[in-house]
C-alpha cells in the first residue's frame, strides 16, 4: 500500500512567496531573490513531505501565481496581445511574460489586459483562465516541469511525481476567444505535447506522473466523455514504463465512472470525502489492475480525520483490490488548506485537538496506511478525539438545536406579500424614482486599518479607536448629504471584513493566526472556523447603525452579511449538513434584523455575495441546495414588519440559471453587479418578469476609473427598456472598501447626476 499527496500550499508558512511576488512587482525585489524564496517554499514542502512519510510526492505543484497559468506558459497558449512584451523584453521576458498574462501589463508605452480569472471548480482558488483560438497551436514553450523534477529528485529521489493539469481539463477550464470552434476541439492537437512532456520527464527518470482532470467528476457531454477516452489511448500508445495516475476530485464520478475507471492508464484518484459513496460504483466497475487512490483526508476543511470511519472505506477496498492496489491520499491537493496547525498558539486546546492543517493531513494519510496495515496503536489517540468533539459542549448546545428544529415556514414568510409591502415602504420612506445608494462600505484607507492596527497592539484604547470611527463615520454621512445621495450608509469603517465582523461576534467561531489559504496569485484569504452551534449572545451592529442613523434625517440603510455567505467565507462542520450550520447562522442574524428594526432602522441590507459560489458543482444537485440557502435568507428578512425595506447584494450577475430562486427570496430590493456586462445579464431578470425592486450596479468599483453621468444615464435607459422604471434603484456594482476617496466622490457625484436626469427623462 502507499501513500501520496496530490500537492502542497505553495505560499509559504509565513506567505513569504506573497510578500515576495509583492516586491517582485514593486520592482524591490530582485528576480533571482524572488527565485532564491521559491526555491526555499519548495524545498521545504518536499522535506516536509518525505519526512512524513509519503511515498508519492508532487512536484511542479508549485506556482509563481497559479498552476493553470503555468501551463499555458508550458503549452505556448500565449494570447496574441502578449507578443509585444515578447519582442519588447530582453531580460527576464519569460517572467515579465508570466505576470504580464496573470496581471496585465502596463509599461514601456504598452497597455496589455490581464487574462481572465475565475473560480477553480467550487473552491476559493482562482485560476487564470485559458484563451484559444480557433487556429491554436501548441507546443512545449516552457520547459519547467522538467526542472522541477529534477530539482524534487534531488531531495526526495525517485518519490518525486511531476504533476500536471490534465490535457482534457485544461480545455473544458479555458475558454474560446473567438467563434467557430469548439475548444475540446483542440484535444488532437494538444495531446502531442503532452506525450512529448511525459516522455521527457520519464526519461529524466520520473516513476509516477499525476494529471489532474477534476473535469472527469462534472457533467460531460458525449463529445467531451470521448475527448477523455481518445486522449488517453492516444497517450498510452505512445507512452510506456511510466505511470500515469488520474486525479478527480471535489464530486463524484457518477454517469462517467465507468469512463474514469477504463481510461488505459495505472492509477485514478477518487474524492472519498465529497462523495464517500462512490467508492461501491467504483469498485463495482473497476478492471483488474488499476490502481485505486483513496482521497480519504479532507484536502478542504480543518478537521481531524477519523480514522474508524476512513479505515471502514480503505479497508473495503483493499478487499476488493489487495493492498498493493490502494494508495490512501488526501482528497485533493492540499493547497485549500491552511498550512500548519502547529503554528496556532491562540486556539482553545480543547478545539485544537480536533482539527489538522496541511501538514497534520500529511501525517494522518501515514497514520492511515499503517493502522490500515494492523497497526492500531495509531487509533486511541486518535478515537479520543473524535468521541471528544462528538459530545462536547462547545460543539453541542441543546437551545440552539431547539430553535433550529422548530423553524416554520411562517418564520421564513412576510407578512404581506411584495406589492403591499412596496406600497407601505414608498408611503413610509417617500422615495424619488430612480431611488439612489451604495453598497455599504467606503474606502478603507490606510488610517483606518491602522486605527484598527493600533487598537489591536493597545496603542489606542477602545474609546479613542470608537471616537475616531465616529468621526470617520460622520464625515461620510455629511458628504454623502452633501452630493444628495437618497438611502445613506455609515460607512463600515468598523469592520475588518464583512465575515470577520460578525463570526467575531458570534458564538461557535473562532479565527486562526496563520491560517491562510491561497485565493488568486499573492491574494490570501484567511477563512474564520466555524466549529460549534452558532449563536447570538449580543447585538452586532446596532450600536455603529443607530449612532449613523442619530446622525441625518435621511434613511440611514443597516448593513449585515448573510448566512449562506457567512458559510461559504469560512470552514465549517463536517458533522452536521451545511444546510444546517446556515440555518443556525440565519437565526442569528435574523434577530440583528430584528434588533435593528427595534432601534428604528427601517431598511436593512442582508448581503449574499455567495450564494452562487455555494452551487453545487453537478447540475442535478443544485435545486436542493438553493432550496435550502434560498430558506435560509428567507429565514434572517421573514420576521420584520411588512414597513421595514429588506435589501440584499450580490457582486455577479450572472442568474440565468438561478433566477427563480433568486425571486424566492423576496427581498423588497436587490442590488447586482451589471455594469461591465452593459446591463446585457439583466436580461434574466426580464425574461423572468422579476416582480421586486432592484439596482442593477450602474459603476464598476473593481476599477479606479471614473463613470461619466452620460455613461451612467446610458445605463439607466437600457435597464429601464429592460424592467419597469418604478421598480429601479440606482447604485454601484458593489461595495467601494478597495477604491480610494478622489474617484470615488466623483464617480456617485455623477451617478447621483445621472438618476436625476433619469427622473426627467425615464
Ligand atoms: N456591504 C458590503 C460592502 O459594501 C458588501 C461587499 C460585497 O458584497 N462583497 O463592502
Ligand atoms: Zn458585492
């Protein structure tokens, strides 16, 4: 039996490559001192992997920025609008290459568009995204992957395992540039090169080679199921005395298991943690002779692995195969992990004892394997804490499961239904038409972060730091008074993030010191933990709402974040379904709805950014989960008078697919990102005839450049060909934190130009 691991985070302990890149790009960091940092990651990661244990160890897992753009660099998938840089750079061009593709390019006279990025499947990690031509050509431009074998060799000898996105996936994440073609098309054309690769990294002497094809656990059409097979026989025929493994991961295989299971290769990975009851389809179809890896430790969450549980599955399989056919791993790479546990000092014993990082995971995948092999002095330790978390009261809070378990479908229900309650709002809130406001936050500027800097390290005390928000919050409230804004906010300058905050207030949460996760190049995400029932123990908001609210006669908006987008943002349980865990988040903030509405806030904004990343990754499964995220805001609005004006905000506009259950959550107002689109994915909401109010995002904030009024008023007139003038607010895309003062004042004075002209005219 062996044990491998699918890859490794490559930001460094301490984010060193983050901070690295960083001054890369400031042009304070030299290339071969940024290269001197990737080396030391690297290394590191192989030490760390073969001291644990693992028999199988990735390399070329590592990235400047992200795998997916690697290898396009590797395939010679290189835009056209590169050529420049190309020709222009002398030194250094295929760094300058590299980050110019991941993130534009704008020097020496040239002004070059980054390429796109997007989700990696349904995870937090963003890959740049493939552009091909009808035309496109491939070939091997960049030689890395050999380098990096070579160099894993050196540390780690012949467990080094070269990992490369597989050819299949690489085309179905890319994306076509241009009409007339197919990208899965491309599959004849790409398949040489990566014969060409493995060839290569065999002759170097590599055993094993991992291709990543998490497409094999999507929906495929016919076409694609056959690229799957062709590529691979094409690959066999002219590949031998290597070892190729296949790694899926993050759903099942389902209708294409029989597919994944007869591809001519030595081993296939399987998700035994998304999907654990795949493993009887999968063995009930396997040939004699391929090899099964068994993702068995959770490569996306925080938790201890179980080990009874996970042995019941290895052990059922290496019935069926003999151990000699089983690798146990984690379930995918571990680069969604946070790196090392041992590096929290702050986390309650009780609960450290229950969870395990990146390089915990690799030792629990040892542990596996030789307990699997009878070696069950690996097991009490490990059984103790297990039983621990399952009746712990710091998990288990019986109050907490009562309320769950009573919630009724009154308590997710308005009172009235929408076109009373749009009647009693406009009465109360006496609205102009085209009614105009923001998304919550204004730019968090460096003095701000560093009151809160200051706060932490107890160079302010709590009523200096609260006074200077005051002031900070009041400023924001006269200028936005001042440019006649209708529906005003205070700001968020109190807030860290828009999770943070509350899980920071909630009971059930608690937050790592270095648990950072990679989310797209040096960007760093550190996710808080959810790991008990969620409470409420006091208000959360109302006291900066009600003093923003004591400042104006205007309506002053409460600002909360939502459950399912609490959920998304942070680790969760993996003892009770997620359905659950949201719905006791909703109860909580269902009652800051209510306690904001005491106070006499009379619109509030429960914003769900997430709730389209939650989608499950197969088709058939996504109605039941909307069902329930849908529930679950119907939850935290259902028990406000009918007076009371519930918004929520969602930064995508993408909602073809989900429209209906987006109007099942009844919010009287929703506020979309459409600007970049040209208010084209508003179509959807047309179609539909979506009945409430909404503000389709009328000024993209994810760039520093000001909107004319005239571009704004452009905007408007499209929405308003596209939905009834009366049901439209007027806003930008999303919240303004990352934007700095000067563009912002001048790009809502001029949205606030452009809805009074839209008044006059619309
Ligand atoms: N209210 C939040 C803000 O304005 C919303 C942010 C978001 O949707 N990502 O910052
Ligand atoms: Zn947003």
């Amino acid at each position: 039996m062996l044990t491998q691991n699918l890859g490794y985070p490559r930001i460094g302990s301490q984010r060193q490559l983050k901070k690295a890149c960083e001054q890369f790009w400031a042009g304070k960091l030299e290339l071969r001192d940024l290269k001197e940092v990737a080396r030391k990651i690297k290394e590191d990661n192989w030490q760390t992997q073969l001291d644990a244990g693992i028999d199988l160890i990735p390399c070329n897992d590592f990235s400047f920025y992200d795998h997916v753009l690697d290898t396009s660099l590797m395939l010679g998938v290189i835009p056209q609008r590169y050529q420049p840089v190309l020709s222009q750079v002398k030194t250094n061009n295929e760094v300058d290459l590299y980050f110019a593709m991941a993130r534009g390019y704008q020097k020496n006279g040239l002004d070059i568009t980054a390429m796109e990025m997007t989700k990696w499947l349904d995870t937090n990690y963003h890959y740049i995204v493939p552009e091909f031509t009808a035309k496109q050509q491939f070939t091997l431009f960049n030689e890395n992957v050999i380098g990096e074998y070579v160099n894993a060799h050196k540390i780690v000898g012949d467990k080094a395992k070269p990992v490369l996105v597989g050819p299949v996936s690489y085309l179905l994440l890319g994306k076509e540039k241009e009409a007339g073609f197919e990208r899965i098309d491309l599959i004849k054309k790409l398949v040489p090169v990566y014969i060409e690769i493995i060839n290569r990294l065999k002759k170097q002497g590599a055993e094993w080679i991992q291709l990543d094809e998490p497409c094999l656990a999507l929906d495929l059409t016919k076409k694609e199921q056959e690229a799957f097979e062709w590529a691979y026989r094409a690959i066999a025929n002219r590949v031998s005395g290597v070892k190729l493994l296949v790694a899926t991961y993050f759903e099942a295989v389902l209708d294409n298991t029989a597919l994944a299971v007869n591809l001519p290769v030595a081993a296939l990975h399987i998700d035994l943690v998304r999907a654990p009851e795949q493993l009887d389809d999968v063995l009930a179809l396997i040939p004699d002779n391929l090899v099964l890896s068994l993702g068995i430790v959770d490569g996306r969450n925080v938790w201890k692995n179980d080990y009874e549980a996970s042995l019941n599955l290895i052990n059922k399989a290496v019935e069926k195969l003999s151990s000699n056919r089983v690798i146990i791993a984690p379930s995918c790479s571990l680069l969604h992990s946070p790196i090392d546990l041992d590096l929290e000092t702050n986390i309650d014993p009780e609960i450290k004892n229950w969870m395990a990082f990146a390089r915990q995971k690799l030792h629990e995948v040892v542990d596996l394997k030789h307990i699997a092999q009878g070696d069950l002095s690996r097991l009490e330790a490990n059984k103790i804490a297990i039983a621990g978390r399952r009746t712990s009261q710091k998990v288990h809070r019986q109050e907490v499961q009562n309320r769950v378990a009573a919630i009724t479908d009154t308590d997710a229900t308005r009172d009235a239904d929408f076109s009373t309650r749009q009647q009693l709002q406009r009465d109360r809130f006496n609205l102009p038409l085209f009614p105009t406001t923001t998304i919550g936050s204004f730019p968090q500027t460096d003095d701000i972060r560093l009151l809160r800097a200051r706060l932490k390290k107890g160079e302010l005390s709590l009523k200096e730091y609260e006074e200077q928000i005051e002031k900070a919050t009041i400023e924001v409230i006269r200028w936005q008074e001042e440019i006649d804004l209708d529906v005003l906010v205070h700001g968020e300058f109190e807030r860290n993030d828009m999770v943070e905050y509350f899980g920071e207030q909630l009971d059930g949460f608690l937050f790592t010191k270095n648990g950072w996760v990679q989310s797209y190049g040096s960007r760093c995400v550190k996710p808080p933990v959810i790991y008990g029932d969620v409470s409420r123990p006091n208000d959360m908001t109302v006291r900066w709402t009600k003093f923003a609210a004591e400042q104006t006669k205007k309506q002053m908006k409460g600002m909360l974040t939502g459950p399912v987008t609490i959920l998304q943002w942070s680790f969760v349980r993996n003892d009770q379904p997620r359905e659950l865990t949201t719905n006791q988040i909703a109860l909580a903030i269902r009652d800051e709805v209510l306690a904001l509405e005491k106070a006499g806030v009379g619109i509030i904004q429960i914003d769900e950014a997430a709730i389209r990343e939650g989608l499950p990754l197969r088709k058939a499964k996504r109605a039941a989960y909307l069902t329930w995220a849908v529930n679950a805001f119907r939850l935290t609005a259902g028990g406000v008078q009918n007076q009371t004006q519930i918004h929520t905000h969602m930064c995508y506009s993408e909602f073809n697919d989900i429209i209906e259950h987006i109007a099942a959550m009844d919010a009287d107002v929703i506020t979309i990102e459409t600007s970049r689109s040209q208010m084209e994915l508003l179509q959807a909401f047309a179609h539909f005839k979506y009945p409430n109010e909404i503000g389709p995002g009328v000024y993209d904030i994810h760039s520093p450049r000001v909107p004319s009024t005239e571009e704004m008023s452009a905007l408007l007139t499209k929405a308003a060909e596209l939905l009834p003038a009366q049901h439209l607010w007027v806003n930008p895309d999303c919240g303004l934190k990352t934007r700095k003062w000067p563009e912002t004042k001048s790009a809502l004075v001029n949205m606030v130009a452009a809805a009074k002209q839209a008044r006059e005219v619309l």
